[in-house]
C-alpha cells in the first residue's frame, strides 16, 4: 500500500494487526505528539491499561510545511538506534516493539507514567538520579560505538547505516551556521535585534571557533551520538531516567552530546534571572543545577575511562598518554557545544521554554543577551578550563 500517514483511528486498527495486546482487547487511540518531524499516537487497554506509543515519520518539518520535505527513512533509523541503545544501555531508553519500513513508524514502550524533564526544570523539579543515569547511558553508548572498542569494519558498517544526511543538515543550519549571520531562519526576539546587528553578528573571532565545531560535527565519526540530547528528550522521575527521540543519531563527535545536555541545563541556570520566583528558591535550584552538571561529567568521564581501561581493543588506544589526550579533547569539545547550543537556543529557529517563557521581551532580551555572552566566553576560553568545576564556578561567578 505505500506510505500513508495514521490518524487515531487508523493507528489502533494497524496495533490490531500485530500481536501486541489480547484479541479481545478494546483499544484506544490519541494524538499525543507536538513535534515538528512526527506523528506520536497513544494506544491504550480500555481494560488491561496497557499501552504503547506509536511513533511515525512525517515528510516534511511541520513548522516550515511542505517547503522543507525529509526523508521517511529516520524513524527507522531511530528504531535501529534503540536497539544498540537497548543493548548498551539497558533500562535508560524506551523498550522497542515493533517497526514498520514501508509506513515509516515504530511502536515502543509508554513512559508516561515519567514527565520530561524540562518542563519538570521549569517547576524546579529535582532528580536525584539523573546524574548517575546519564552519565552511563553517555559513557557506554558512546564508548561501545566507538573505534576504540569496535571492529574498524563492524564500526565503519555502521557509520554508513546510520547516515543521516537530511537531518544532519537541520544541525548543520540550525546549531553550526545560522545563528552567526542574520538568517531569514532566525527566530528572534525584536528587542535582541539590535544587539546582534551591532555586537553579535560583528564578532569575527567567535564565528571562527564556531566554524571549527562546524566542520568537527560534519567530519569527526567518533561515535554513534544520540544527536539532540538535552531535557526535552529525556523522562524522569525521582527514581527512573530513559532517553527517548534519537532521530537526529548520526556518527559524529562524542563530545556533541555531552556539550548539547550540558548547555540546555546552563540555559535553565541563567533564565532564572528572568523570574518572578523568591530568591532563595532560585539559589536553591542553581545549586542544584551546578551540582547536576558537575556530577553528570564527572561520572561521565569516570565511567568512559573505566570501559576504556576494561574494553578497549586496539593495541594503540592503550599507548601512554593517548587516553588523557582523547579525554581532554572530549572535555573541551564539550565545552564549545555546549556553547553553540546556547547560541542557537537564543535566536536560532527553535527555542527552548526557559527563556521563551519569560513573557517580558526586555527581560527576555537581558537573559538572551546574558546567555550569549557566557557561551562567548565558554567558546573563546574553553582551554583554560581544566575541570567541569572550573566551567561552572566561572558561570557561577557572572551568574548570582
């Protein structure tokens, strides 16, 4: 039959056809999804209260229509990434069930019994786990896909399966290009105009480093990363962590995931600055955050080395000095995507919350303008950092 695109109705017809719930089962679907690149359908028991979420790729960005067409092919490539995800990580992504080419969709676990955790960030919500979590979900999905363990034929198989070109050039425009010129792409805050046509856009010397990060993401297969891995793809709970929508996964640089959680958590630390809440409380979260991000990749860090000193397979990743010239680099890149992130988050086409939630647009402005000028610094600086604790007491120091 070809592609066709469900809607509620047609979502629970296609789970009766697989043997995913009783026969008898009376079914239930909704529309769950507000993304720009799927439809996401709740499937449901009416009697059991089993549920699965059905995930499809749409053909085209739905916040620039028709006129931006994507290929149909992610969604099972994000099925594909579950599954090493599955392996590496268990209990820290969503549980796949089934994936259907010709319809472009995959059906997998309902986590909706988690909240994402950005929302949760916006009500200063605390997750005591989430450091320990992610950073092993890092740590061994980045490792383990890495040339360091893999068979250099298995690994460079895989760069090839997981080539993903159409939404590779989303980050390529959205993250490394369009954020350092006044792009028709832009989505910016009217009263923040005048600083970026006077201040930002003039500063050759960030743009240069940007473009260096540019072509690291276009270039360096080092791992399989997740690709868009920040609050808004992760649920969590107190006592639970999974990460979900790797549809941006691509070989790239391991250092673009831990950069992209990074700067989406110091983008929450500095929007407070635009909020109405008591005092105390904000200090309290900041505190929080500060601590989440330095135990994140310190952990991160840890355990990498640790599979590294446990599993690393070729005879030249055990020289002496090459694992503490790797983990340097690692750390640095981190710091410049985090910084890009930040960037984009700002001005590019898609925001984040924190700071689109404060409805004032003057003090939106200060809190842009706060952002930028923090990830210009992490960005131009990022070698004088030796230790994530010196990255967060420099953002504590400007930030208070």
């Amino acid at each position: 039959m070809g592609y066709r695109s469900l809607d509620s109705h047609t979502a629970v017809d296609y789970v009766k056809s697989l043997d995913l719930f009783p026969q008898d089962a009376t079914l239930e679907g909704s529309e769950v999804g507000d993304g720009n690149l799927n439809l996401v359908f709740k499937i449901r028991d009416t009697q059991g209260g089993k549920s699965v979420i059905i995930k499809q790729a749409l053909p085209y960005l739905r916040c620039a229509g028709e006129s931006w067409p994507l290929d149909l092919h992610r969604t099972i490539l994000e099925a594909n990434v579950f599954e090493i995800q599955n392996k590496l990580a268990p209990g820290l992504v969503p549980k796949l069930y089934h994936k259907d080419e010709e319809l472009s969709l995959l059906i997998m676990e309902d986590l909706s019994h988690l909240g994402v955790m950005r929302p949760g960030t916006l009500e200063m919500r605390k997750y005591p786990r989430f450091a320990d979590h992610i950073s092993t979900f890092m740590a061994n999905t980045l490792f383990y896909t890495s040339d360091l363990y893999m068979d250099p034929y298995e690994k460079k198989a895989m760069v090839k399966k997981f080539m993903n070109p159409e939404l590779c050039k989303i980050t390529e425009d959205l993250i490394c290009s369009d954020p350092y010129y006044d792009s028709e792409q832009n989505n910016i805050n009217p009263p923040l105009r005048p600083y970026l046509e006077q201040v930002f856009w003039k500063k050759k010397a960030l743009r240069l480093e940007a473009t260096k990060y540019k072509y690291a993401f276009l270039t360096e297969a080092q791992s399989l990363v997740h690709g868009d891995l920040h609050t808004g793809s992760i649920f969590a709970s107190e006592e639970e962590t999974k990460v979900f929508d790797p549809e941006f996964a691509y070989y790239g640089p391991a250092a673009f995931d831990s950069g992209l959680l990074t700067g989406n958590i110091l983008i929450n630390y500095i929007s407070w600055d635009g909020k109405d809440n008591p005092v105390e409380k904000i200090q309290d979260y900041r505190n929080y955050l500060i601590t989440t991000i330095n135990d994140l990749y310190t952990l991160f860090d840890q355990k990498f080395v640790a599979n590294w000193d446990k599993d690393a397979t070729d005879v030249m990743a055990t020289v002496s000095g090459y694992q503490e010239f790797y983990m340097r680099k690692l750390f640095v890149d981190t710091i410049a995507f985090a910084a890009m992130v930040m960037i984009r988050r700002v001005h590019g086409l898609a925001h984040n919350i924190d700071v689109d939630g404060i409805e004032d647009q003057e003090r939106r402005k200060d809190v842009q303008i706060s952002i930028l000028e923090i990830a210009e610094e992490l960005m131009m600086y990022r070698e004088s950092f030796s230790t994530i604790h010196d990255v967060t007491s420099f953002v504590k120091a400007r930030i208070f």
